[in-house]
C-alpha cells in the first residue's frame, strides 16, 4: 500500500494574484490583519508567512498618504500647520520640547567663532 506524504488537517494555502492583491489592498487602507483574515478565511500565521510582501507595500502606502496629508497640512498658515510641522519634527527628526536636539550642546559659541565641545 503507498503511503501519502500528508496526514490530515487543512491543505496547505496557495495564495493566487487575486487574494494577493486584495491583502495589498486592505493592507493599504489600513485594515488590520484580523480582519484580513477573516476576509481571507485563513490564521494569521498564514497571512504574515504567505503574504509578507504584500502587507508591506500596504503598510508603505498607508505612511505615504499619512505622510503626504501631514505635508498638506504643515504648509497652511493656522494652528493645525503648527501642531502638523511640530509633529513632523518630533517624529522624523527627534526634536523634543522638553530636551535638547541630539547635536545640540557639540557646539558653543566662543569669540566670535564655534567651538566644539570635547
């Protein structure tokens, strides 16, 4: 008698074009991955294992248009653009309110010219 190569439980998932774009799609609306899941019908294990390209790019959509929003928003002239260009320095470019910048205090003034701090 030949033996199968597989014991029980569900057949492996083969994902197709179609599913791997709707995972880019909802990805990229910022759905989460429970509930692509349960719109794929699969465990999230699965998702993550054969579907890493596409949540990525999803997620890289997502910071794109967030991204691109925050840009609209810092060149107005109101209190939103503030808190937007405050926001964007805080996050992209480590500046706090409450610390100096990271290469702030390298540099001192000194008789007319900068000196570096040893």
């Amino acid at each position: 008698m030949e033996k199968s190569r597989r014991r029980g439980g569900r057949p492996p998932h083969e994902p197709d074009q179609a599913r791997r774009l709707t995972v880019e799609l909802l990805a990229g609306a910022a759905i989460s991955q429970a509930e692509i899941c349960a719109v794929l019908g699969i465990d999230q294990k699965t998702l993550r294992k054969r579907y890493r390209r596409e949540l990525d790019r999803g997620a890289a959509l997502v910071e794109a248009k967030l991204i691109g929003n925050l840009l609209r928003l810092a060149s107005g002239s109101d209190g939103v653009a503030l808190r937007a260009i405050m926001f964007s320095l805080r996050c992209r470019f480590g500046w706090s309110e409450f610390a100096p910048r990271p290469d702030a205090g390298t540099w001192r003034r000194g008789g007319g010219k900068r000196q570096k701090l040893l």
